[in-house]
C-alpha cells in the first residue's frame, strides 16, 4: 500500500513526482471555470434569488415527483437492487468541474472501484449551472470506464436549471415541466420568476452522443425521482435532495421518515453535509423538525450520514445516546478545494480533535494555498510555505499534534505566522470566538472557488463502502494528480461501522 499524506510529504503529492495518466482521458478542449467571472456568478444566481424572494424548490420538486410516479416510479421511491449480503459501492461528491481537478480523479476511482456494485454521486454533478449539454464532459466521458450503475442526488448547482438536465440523465429522460402560471406583479414570486436563471434549449445530438459513452446495460441506473433509497444486502441507502438552500420540503420530510422506519441498518447520503467545518448543520424540514432528528432516532438505526457540497473529506464519530453515528463530508470528488486549515480545532457533538479527521491534512491545505496566493500575487518570497512549516504552524496555532510526522528542519518563524493569519488559518475555540472573524465563510464563498489550479496535488478524494451482514467499512482514498497515487490510491482514512 502506498504511503498517504499522514506518512509522508510524497505520499501528499509534494515534490517532484511523475504526473499521471489522467490527462489522456479528458476532451482535447477543455473549457476553465472560473467562478470569479461575472458570466458564471450570474448564471448561478438562482440560489441568491431564492434567498431573498422565497425557494420555490420544494414546489418544483413536487412535480418532478409527480411526473415520475405517473410514468410508473415506484410511489415509495425504494430501489431493489439485486446484490450479495458481502458487496461494495463507491461515494463521490461535487464531481463535475470537466476539468483536471475532476479527470484526475478518475483513475483511482477506477482502480479503487474494481468489483464494487455501484455508484452514488453525493452533490453536484455538473457545474456551473446543471446544463443538458455539459454533461458529456462532466459525467459521461470520465465515468465511461466505471462498469456499474451510477445513481446521483443533486446539489444545489443542478438545482440552476430547475433540475431538468439531471432528470433526463438519472431519471429515465424526464420530460420537461409545463410552465408555472405567471405570478401577480410586484410580489416577491413575480420578482424571483422576473429575475430567474431559466434552462437553455437542449443540443440532443450533443447529448444522444454523450449517452454512448456510458451504453452498456450494466451502467444504466433508472432513478424513481431526485431522492430515493436503495436495498442492498443487509443495508438501506437514502439519498436526499437538500435543493437551492440546503433543507427538504414537507413532502420529502414524510418520505423520508416513512423509509426510515425498520431496523434494517441505514446510510444517509445528502446534498448537505450535517457537520462540517467543526460545526452542526442539523438540516430543517419544512413544517418542523430536522433531517439530523430522523438520523438520531434510534428506532432508525442510521449508521453513517455522508454529505456533499464542502469540497474536503472529513470525519465526526458522534455519540448518539451510546451508539456511534459517523457523520462524513465527501465533496472531494472533483471540484476546486475548500480548505481545511480555515477549520478551528474541533470541538462539536461530543468530538474532540483526538476523533476528527480531514483530508487534506490542515497543514497540506495551508501550504497550497500559500503557494497558490504567491503565485497570484507575485509575492512568492512572502507568502510560499513549505509543507513542512505550514503543517507546524498549524499544530502550533491550534494546540494540536501534527497529522504528519514534523519535519527535523521546520522552524515557526514571525513571516511563517504572519502568512498563517494572512490565509485564515484556524484557532483554538477560546481564541476563535475572541476574534470572531467570517474567515471560513470567506474562504468557502470567495478564496476557495478561485483556488482551482491545473498541476498537482489536487487534494482530492472519493469513498469506498465494503458491507457484510455485520459491519461497513468505509475507506477514503486520495487522488493528487500523481501517477504513484493514480497506481496505488492512498488510503486516507478508513473506520469500520458496526451495523448490530
């Protein structure tokens, strides 16, 4: 097994190292996303606009779910899928950039995913805004090679086109929704509709094209609807759909905690991670309650709760009245990385830093973002960090044990502190809520969708899940860009889940 970031610089991606294959599979035009330009914020604006003038998702989504029962889904939206007791899935989030950020996670996720059963995709198939004629390059192409089913729940950009791309896709070639009757003028609705990203015609020979990359029977997966569950050996996966804002309507509110009934062991998979970033997001319902409510009851019997959306992998074992519930962000799979040394150290439900884990190791993300705003602002003497003394910095800011063995030669000097406060990195609890800066919305709304870059490492990451009749284990391996981790993909993080 090759070395992950927790044993060595290389096995991080650092240094000087053979860049991996992945650039043959991706199109010869390869379009950059930018998420500063005006052009792309302003196709992506719905989410705003449902933030000031009320979400009509929920309503949308309804309908999807209408159509897709009136074509035969089945009404409780559970998929039998035909698996033994002992099999494997995979889990990877935010995936659809279409660009070297995404490809070169392809080829560990290849190799990593050699007998699994099928895949989900946990938020965010294709950015920017969900749009028919982008998934050729974002979802097609790079998973031609994957020979099993891939199911999806959509994020909030597949949500910019009203979802219809992603219900044609996943959903059996959904046809597209009537138009909602006009608003009254100078309403809120009249405004949002007035204002509203609406879906660009379809090139269907683009997309014809585009389906004969993925033809084989067995790739082919018929969703009942953009949330579902899935039966699978001993196991119960529910996929939620968390929309524009990330909550669930009443309707999805009632499903979810109808399919949740039973003590057959169950895994969450939502757009929307529960906790992240050191902090508990319990998801609302409409009409009352949370999604973490349903999580804990134990008559439920969840297991593990895996979100999308943040772009890292971390890991929460919470105590749930004295049973372990592993709550995980796995956003990794493709995307610009969010960072992780904006995160304070952690101290939420009952987890402590002795439990939580991240991937990249803070003091990686600190150092690659250093090197990134060097770069940037051609201040390179200033700002570059070495990995070695972003990762002591970072121990040495929040009072913790380094996720890296400390290198003999790194020094904490006044500039290497100075660039660790520039970049945000976080505190401890006392010192954090002192401060009280936004650093990490910062970061996650401005710094990070600008920190896409087109050489390694590239952070990434994506899930294996291996089930037997009494536990899961989960598996989260890396994806840097390299050959050697393309070889042999590191595994960063892995726990086994009782399911008894």
């Amino acid at each position: 097994m090759s070395d992950s970031s927790r044993d060595t610089a290389q096995g991080a991606g650092w240094g000087p190292a053979e860049q991996g294959a992945y650039r043959q599979l991706m199109p010869d035009h390869v379009e950059k996303l930018s998420w500063l330009n005006p052009r792309t914020l302003w196709a992506a604006r719905n989410g705003v606009l449902a933030s000031w003038f009320g979400d009509p998702t929920g309503r949308t989504r309804s309908r999807w779910v209408a159509r897709r029962e009136a074509a035969g889904a089945p009404a409780d939206k559970v998929v039998r899928h035909e698996v033994p007791d002992r099999f494997s899935f995979m889990v990877i989030g935010d995936t659809g950039e279409g660009d070297a950020s995404q490809y070169a996670v392809v080829p560990g996720f290849l190799k990593a995913g050699q007998g699994t059963e099928f895949a989900v995709i946990a938020s965010d198939v294709n950015y920017p805004v969900g749009r028919a004629d982008d998934y050729g390059d974002k979802f097609f192409r790079p998973y031609q090679g994957y020979p099993a089913p891939v199911y999806a729940i959509p994020g909030n950009h597949d949500w910019y086109e009203d979802l219809g791309a992603f219900m044609r896709v996943f959903c059996a070639d959904t046809p597209a929704l009537d138009p909602e009757p006009r608003p009254r003028p100078l309403t809120r609705a009249w405004w949002r509709s007035l204002l509203w990203h609406r879906p660009r015609p379809t090139d269907e020979q683009r997309l014809a094209a585009a389906r004969a990359l993925r033809p084989a029977p067995a790739q082919q997966a018929e969703q009942p609807g953009p949330y579902w569950a899935i039966d699978a050996g001993p196991v119960r996966i529910v996929g939620i759909d968390t929309g524009l804002l990330g909550t669930i309507d009443a309707q999805q509110g009632a499903w979810l905690r109808e399919v949740s009934r039973g003590a057959r062991p169950k895994i969450l998979i939502t757009g929307s991670p529960l906790y992240v970033d050191g902090e508990h997001h319990p998801c609302p319902v409409e009409g009352g309650g949370t999604v973490d409510d349903i999580v804990r009851a134990a008559e439920h019997h969840y297991v593990a709760a895996i979100g999308g959306d943040i772009h890292n992998y971390q890991r929460y074992p919470v105590d749930v009245d004295g049973r372990l519930v592993q709550y995980v962000v796995a956003g990794g799979g493709g995307a610009f990385m969010h960072a992780t040394h904006t995160i304070p150290r952690v101290s939420v439900g009952g987890v402590t830093e002795r439990d939580f884990r991240c991937y990249p190791l803070r003091g990686d993300s600190l150092a690659f973002y250093s090197r990134l705003y060097g770069r940037r602002l051609r201040l390179p003497r200033l700002f570059d960090l070495s990995e070695a003394a972003a990762t002591a910095v970072v121990a040495e800011r929040l009072g913790i044990e380094p996720g890296r063995a400390p290198d003999a030669g790194a020094r904490v000097t006044r500039r290497t502190r100075l660039v660790a406060s520039l970049l945000g990195t976080g505190r401890r609890p006392e010192r954090a809520a002192r401060l009280r800066l936004p650093v990490r919305k910062i970061y996650t709304q401005l710094f990070s969708p600008s920190s896409t870059t087109y050489s390694p490492p590239f952070f990434k990451s994506f899930l294996r899940l291996d089930v037997t009749a009494d536990a899961v284990r989960l598996r989260c391996f890396a994806a840097t860009g390299n050959r050697a981790q393309e070889i042999d993909p590191p595994v960063e993080d892995k726990v086994t889940i009782p399911l008894c």
